[in-house]
C-alpha cells in the first residue's frame, strides 16, 4: 500500500498549485478566486524512490464564512482519516488569518504526523514574514513556493521522512 499525504488549508492558499506541481499533471482545476477547485483530486507521486499518493481537499468550498466553518472542518476531518501524513499549507501573502487557526486547532490534536507547509514564499523577505507561523503552535515549517517550485524538493524531503 502507498502512503497517502492529504492537502488541506483554506481556499486561496495554493494547495492546488502544490497539488499540480506534485503530481505532474494539470488535473486540479486553479482559479485566482477563492474556493474555485471543484473536486477532490486524488494523483499519485514518488520522490526518492518512495511512491505515495496526494489527495488535493477544498472540494466544494465558496467563499462564504458561514459555509466554510463547516465544509473546512469536514475535509480536514476526512483527510485525517484517509491519509498517512498530513500538510497544512498556508500563505505568506496573507499571514495567520482566523480560518488558519481554526484548522490549526483541529490540527494539533491529531496524532499522525502533521507537516505545516508555508507557501507563496516567493523572495527572502517573505522568508522573514514566515516566522509568523510558529504562533499556529504546530511547530517548525517548510516555506517554499507553489507556482516557481522554489523550495518543494525540502518539502518533499520533509513528507516522505513522516511516512
Ligand atoms: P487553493 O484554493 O488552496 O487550491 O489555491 P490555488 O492553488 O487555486 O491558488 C490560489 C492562487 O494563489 C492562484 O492565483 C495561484 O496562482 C496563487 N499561488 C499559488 N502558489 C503561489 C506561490 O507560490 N506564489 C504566489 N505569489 N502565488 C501563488
Ligand atoms: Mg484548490
């Protein structure tokens, strides 16, 4: 059996981009507006000999706050039970936001290992903005960059040394 990494955080943070770029593939679909990826994608990856797969959550979640409490607290719940390693990813350009913490939340009482992944760390000034995330209480973070790939080879790294 593969090992089974699960992607969750907000809409808008890149997980979809992270998603693509993993996966070699465009089969996620990625919109500059929030909530656009319509599915949950399931692909298969391998780095360093080990093979895994990589599920993309945010499915059906919109915009709207009241909507999103309940549909991000289902798939974070969903990806907890389906998969072996879980990467939160966040977004430097937005810093903490309170959806952030809400996962975060559930995050920390989880005991499969959680990765927290900080992404759109696309110069050495959103490396020192990154810092920031170490108030999420999950620990230490890998930032890297979704759209360049700047940085996914450490997280890679990171991933497969969880399984
Ligand atoms: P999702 O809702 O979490 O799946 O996010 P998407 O993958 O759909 O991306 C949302 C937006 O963030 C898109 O406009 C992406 O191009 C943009 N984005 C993703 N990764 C990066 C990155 O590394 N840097 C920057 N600047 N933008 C990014
Ligand atoms: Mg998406």
């Amino acid at each position: 059996m593969s090992h089974i990494v699960a992607i969750v955080g907000r809409p808008n943070v890149g997980k979809s981009t992270l998603f693509n770029r993993l996966i070699q593939r465009r089969e996620a679909i990625v919109d500059s507006v929030s909530g656009v990826t319509r599915d949950r994608n399931y692909g298969k990856s391998e780095w360093n000999g080990k093979a895994f797969s990589v599920i993309d959550t945010g499915g059906y979640v919109r915009g709207s706050d009241d909507i999103f409490e309940g549909e991000i607290r289902k798939q974070v719940e969903l990806a907890i039970d389906e998969a072996d390693v879980i990467l939160f990813v966040v977004d430097v350009e937005e810093g903490i936001t309170p959806m952030d913490e809400e996962v975060a939340k559930l995050l920390r009482k989880v005991t499969k290992p959680v990765l927290l992944g900080v992404n759109k760390v696309d110069n050495a000034m959103r490396e020192k903005d990154a810092i920031e995330f170490y108030n999420l209480g999950l620990g230490d973070y890998t930032t890297f960059a979704s759209t360049s790939g700047s940085g996914t080879g450490e997280l890679l790294d990171n991933l497969v040394a969880a399984f």
